[in-house]
C-alpha cells in the first residue's frame, strides 16, 4: 500500500504570508529521503533549503515555475 505525503509551501515567520519558489533539489520521479533537501523557498527576505519530512518519490503538484509567489499552505507536490 502506497501511502501519501503532501508537500506544501510552509511559513517561515510569523508573518510569513506567501513565499518565492526557487526550485525543486530534486527532480519528479526521484526517490526522496527524511531530511534530503527538497525545494528552495523564499520567505521574509531570506533564502531556506526544505527538507523532506517524509520518504517517497517526489510528484510535483502543477506546474511550478521558478519566481513563482505562494501563499503558504499552498499544496505543490
């Protein structure tokens, strides 16, 4: 049984409303380990690597573009 983990935009800050997509570290399809880089974020003037809180193969969820602004919580794989 295949289980699923969703991946969403987290808040960096308290007043972290929406965030800038910098990038997947991994590509759709690949295998992701607990604490592998994930995606790069934006939040409150400051860059952050994510980390995968959960194993699997990463889906993309859409299509995220490079630049793009999300309001936190927004689902993306």
């Amino acid at each position: 049984m295949t289980m699923t983990h969703e991946i969403r935009i987290p808040r960096l800050g308290w007043s972290m409303e929406e965030g800038i997509f910098l990038g997947w570290r991994k590509q759709p399809g690949e295998h992701v380990a607990v604490g592998e880089a994930l995606f790069d974020l934006e939040g409150e003037k400051a860059q952050q690597e994510i980390e995968a809180v959960d194993a699997g193969i990463l889906h993309a969820a859409g299509s995220l573009t490079v630049g793009d602004v999300l309001p936190v919580g927004t689902l993306i794989g």
